[in-house]
C-alpha cells in the first residue's frame, strides 16, 4: 500500500465512514512488475477494488500470477540447491518519483518492524514432491551508481532458496548404481571354471 494525502478525509464530517472502496480506474497505480518474468505478462489477474482509508492510505493487492526462471546449478545434485530470485520495480517511475519499501507489521508490543522474507500463505501454498523451501528473505536494493532519475537505481527482490529433496534419486539411483557395482566386483570372487 501506499499514502495518498489527496484521499484524507476527516470520519466525523462523512458519516463515520472508516473506508472506501473504488475500482482501480478511480484511483493512481504504482506501475510495479517483475522484471525478470518468464512469460511477458505484465498485468495483474484481475483488477479487484482499492481500498482507501481516511488517513489517506491505499491498499490494493490484486491476485497475480508471476512465472520466472532460475538458473539451475546441478553441480551436487541430487543433494543441490538453488536460489530463485524475483525482482519487482517500478516501470515508470524513478526513485524521486516513487520510493519501494518492504511491508511493515507490528509484533505484540505494538513496535513495527520491517518484514524481511517472504511470507507464503498457507492456504494456497502447496508442498512439491521434489523441492522443499529453505528460506524465503526479501530485500531492497539502492544501486548508488544508477542516478536517481532512472528508474532501474531501486528495487525489491524476494529471494527463494529452494532444497532438492533427494530421497527419490537416492533409493531409485544411488543405491542400485552402489550395488550393482558391489556385484559386479564380487565376479572376481567366482572360481574361473
């Protein structure tokens, strides 16, 4: 979200009204997108309403699906990992224009705290059979040497270090490739007759 103060309104003078709800056509969006998608797409699934609240803070979070690539190192594999990186950032806007910050929650003693990892919702996350995630950090980037005019000088990036579970290719090609081989020394074992 983000913090508009040409929304603010005051709540007594407008029927306690606590937020608003516009189409996103009503409202200014942050042109945010993965640079380094895999399929092009730039738009959102669907285009769901901006909530606005009266201290002028907007939230929209449209549901998105995001598709990228990651280099894969299979140097130890199966026993490899990898680490897939998603790179958001503004398409229009420079850093003057516009400033990227990682979400901010507050822990129970009311003091907030950057949220530094991702944060993956349990009911629509489904475990893979052959990867399992390890850590999930986010982070933003300031390239000092990018001017401030361009908007390539800040991004964030959310990072996936995913795990090769390697039961399945120790059990269906280790352990037989180890006996096999244990086998074929015991034919020196064998009397030449």
């Amino acid at each position: 979200g983000w913090t508009d103060y040409r929304l603010q309104w005051n709540e007594t003078e407008y029927d306690n009204i606590p937020v608003l709800r516009l189409p996103p056509s009503m409202v200014w969006l942050p042109e945010i997108v993965l640079e380094n998608n895999n399929d092009a797409q730039f738009q959102v699934a669907y285009y769901c309403n901006v909530l606005i609240y009266p201290s002028g803070y907007v939230y929209w979070l449209p549901p998105a699906i995001f598709r990228s690539s990651c280099s894969i190192n299979v140097n130890y594999f199966p026993f490899d990992w990898q680490n897939c990186s998603l790179k958001f950032s503004s398409l229009t806007y420079n850093a003057k224009e516009i400033t990227l910050h990682l979400k901010e929650e507050q822990d129970d003693d009311g003091r907030s705290f950057k949220v530094e990892w991702i944060i993956i919702d349990p009911e629509g996350f489904t475990e893979n059979g052959e990867w399992e995630i390890v850590h999930k950090p986010a982070r933003r980037n300031i390239y000092k040497s990018i001017p401030m005019e361009s908007n390539k000088h800040q991004d964030i990036t959310f990072y996936l270090i995913i795990r090769r579970k390697p039961l399945f290719y120790i059990v269906n090609i280790i352990i037989p490739c180890v006996l096999i081989s244990f086998l074929a020394s015991l034919v020196y074992y064998l009397p030449a007759d």
